[in-house]
C-alpha cells in the first residue's frame, strides 16, 4: 500500500505517462504542484485544457497550428520549391532550431510499420502528392529517422517519386558534431563513410 494520499498517487501516475519522465521525475512534479500557489497550478490546469483545445493541425502540411495555416506555410518568404518530409511535428521544431533550412515542410504522422500495423494509409501521404501535384517544388528532402522504419518509409517514398521531375534527397548520416570515431557504433561509422562527399 502506497503511503502517499491517492489525489498525490493518480497525479504522479498521470504525470509518469508523459514520454521520458519516470517515476522520480513525475514524484518531484507532483510535490511540487502540491507546494505550488493555487494560482500557479490553475494557470497550469488553464494552459494545459487550451492546449488541447487551441492547437491543431496544419492543412497544408500537417504541423501544428492554432490558427488556419501554420506560420511556416503562410511565411510567404520562405523557398517554396524545397519540401523537408519528415516523420513528426517535433522533427520540425528541430530542423527550425538547427538553422539552415528555410524551405516547407510535410509532417508524415509517423512512419510505415507493418509490425505496429502502421500502413501508406495512416500516413500522410496523400496529401504529400496533392501538394506535390501543385508542380511548385523541385526537391523533396526525405528527413526520416535512421531507423529500420524511417529508411523503409525513405525508400518507399523514394520509390513513388521516381518518375517525377524532382530532387529526391536524403539526409545525411554519420558521426554527430563533436563526436569521436573510437567511441562510434559500427552503423554510424559505415553510413559516414558511404555519405562523404568532397571538400570545398
């Protein structure tokens, strides 16, 4: 039997269900919250429910908005004859972090996985062609993740992409800045190589 109240209990079992917080991180959440103003835990509460409420889907490409277009889609000064296809929202936020990359974006929702049941159908894609029907882009950068299913997701977009009038590029893969060669996976060391390319 847990000597914690059950209100603190379903709280830090609640907060335990968001992705990488365990179960000490979500106890020290809780404590917190339960030493907090009434005030501050309301405008939490409060921002958490617009959340959910305000934010949405991007029609255009699938990234988050609170209103019709997303403020990538409607920058009407970015290059929009570059499309970035990525697996999800968050992969956004780190390319647009990272810098460089002033181009559109098309979030996929995921990546094909027969395993997890996840088919062309539940991504998408579809939207990706009507955009691409549009004729106003030139490259399709497919920045999925390294993984089995993020190349599968690559190779079968690459595949459907094959005999249209555009770029299809991959991301680049190898070892991170700052790494060091001794301390990198076998993987990653066959993949740099593969992607070198010549200085200029």
């Amino acid at each position: 039997m847990s000597p914690l109240p059950k209100a603190l209990e379903v709280a830090i079992a609640e907060l335990g269900k968001l992705p990488g917080i365990g179960r000490r991180s979500a106890e020290r959440m809780a404590f917190a919250l339960l030493q907090a103003e009434k005030a501050q835990v309301a405008e939490l509460s409060d921002a958490l429910v617009r959340l959910r409420e305000e934010i949405g889907t991007c029609p255009t490409c699938g990234y988050f908005t609170d209103a019709g277009e997303c403020p990538i889609c409607s920058d009407r000064g970015r290059d929009r004859t570059a499309l970035c296809v990525v697996e999800r929202d968050l992969d956004v936020v780190a390319i647009e972090r990272a810098g460089g990359f002033r181009g559109m974006y098309h979030v996929l929702g995921g990546v094909l996985s027969p395993l997890k049941g996840v088919t062309p159908e539940d991504l998408n894609i579809d939207m990706l062609f009507r955009r691409l029907d549009g004729g106003e882009f030139r490259e399709v950068i497919l920045a999925t993740s390294p993984s089995v299913e993020g190349d599968a997701t690559a190779l079968y977009l690459s595949n459907l992409l094959a005999d249209r009038a555009l770029s299809v590029t991959r991301i680049g893969r190898g070892v991170p800045m700052g790494g060091s060669l001794d301390l990198s996976d076998a993987g990653t060391l066959r993949l740099a190589l593969e992607g070198r390319r010549t200085i200029d």
